[in-house]
C-alpha cells in the first residue's frame, strides 16, 4: 500500500468490480482514454482477472485503487503500466467524475512516481495522453513529465502525446 495524507492507494481486488463499471463508462473516460468495452459487473471482473490483478505478480506493480482516507471512499486508480509497444513503464490514472477537481490526481500521482523512483528504481517513467486531455497533460507537466512526441497508439491509431521524466537522447529520436 501506498498512503499520502488523504489516500490510501491498494492493489484492486475482484470486489472493486462496481467501481472498475462505473468508471471504465464514464464519459471522460471512454473519451480520453478509451472504451474498454466493460458492459457489465461481469466484465468488469474479467478485465480485473485478466488485466488488473495479473500485473502485481508479473511486474511487482500496477494500477492500484485510489482510496480517500476520511469515508474510505473509492474514488479513482493510479499507477504504473507496461503497455505493449511502449518502451518503458508508464504512469497512468483515471477518477470518478464527482472526485475530480480535487487534487486526488496530482497527491495520487506523486506518491506513485516516488513509489517508482525511491522503492522500485524505475527510470525513465513515461505517460501518454489524448491531446485533448489537457487536465491530465497539465497534471503531468506539474509531475515533472516532459513533452517527447506525438506517437501513433491505440486501435484507431490516434496521435497521442508522449511524455517522460527524461529528455530523450538523439538516438531514441533517430527514428523521427
């Protein structure tokens, strides 16, 4: 567990189905970030024992439920993804809507990326987002991710910012 001074940040559990529902539709969500296509409690399951739950054995981490301390209230995920096609660990997150705005994000966020840097070593950290996603673009410029590139990512091949805690080299930029 991760804890700051308002969350608590665990690993997800089957259990937390009916969060993982209620997010993976919100609008925002399927917008910025994608339709995981969770139509019910029973998919919500699936994608938790499939590709939630899996990451903590295989890589010793992954995205944890966000917990706020005073009413124990889920109220989104952070934390860190291997993404294939992506050449590092990224950081990734995604809130409720009633719990954005909030700084849950951000305090989320940083206790993460001192997880990584300070217990796991992981260096450089990446991130993509939409381009539209300013919120989540501004949260992470305040995380200290650098602008990289636009990169091409998902099923419809979207152009997508890319970010990192590291300026890449020229030779990582060759194939520009």
């Amino acid at each position: 567990m991760i804890t700051t001074q308002r969350l608590t940040l665990r690993e997800f559990t089957l259990e937390d189905a009916e969060f993982i529902y209620q997010l993976m539709n919100s609008p925002l969500y399927i917008k910025f970030i994608g339709d995981r296509n969770i139509k019910n409690r029973d998919d919500a399951k699936t994608f938790l024992s499939t590709k939630l739950i899996p990451s903590y054995q295989l890589h010793g981490y992954g995205l944890y439920a966000v917990i706020r301390n005073e009413d124990k209230a889920l109220v989104g995920m952070c934390g860190l993804v291997n993404r294939d096609g992506l050449e590092h660990t990224d950081i990734g997150f995604g809130f409720l809507p009633q719990y954005m705005g909030m700084g849950y994000g951000y305090e989320s966020a940083r206790a993460v990326m001192n997880y990584a840097n300070e217990t796991l070593s992981l260096s450089p950290i990446w991130a993509i987002a939409n381009l539209q996603n300013t919120a989540s673009i501004n949260l992470l410029t305040k995380l200290g991710l650098l602008y990289q590139q636009q990169i091409l990512w998902g099923d419809e091949q979207e152009p997508t910012l890319l970010m990192s805690t590291h300026e890449f080299s020229s030779v990582e930029n060759s194939s520009d």
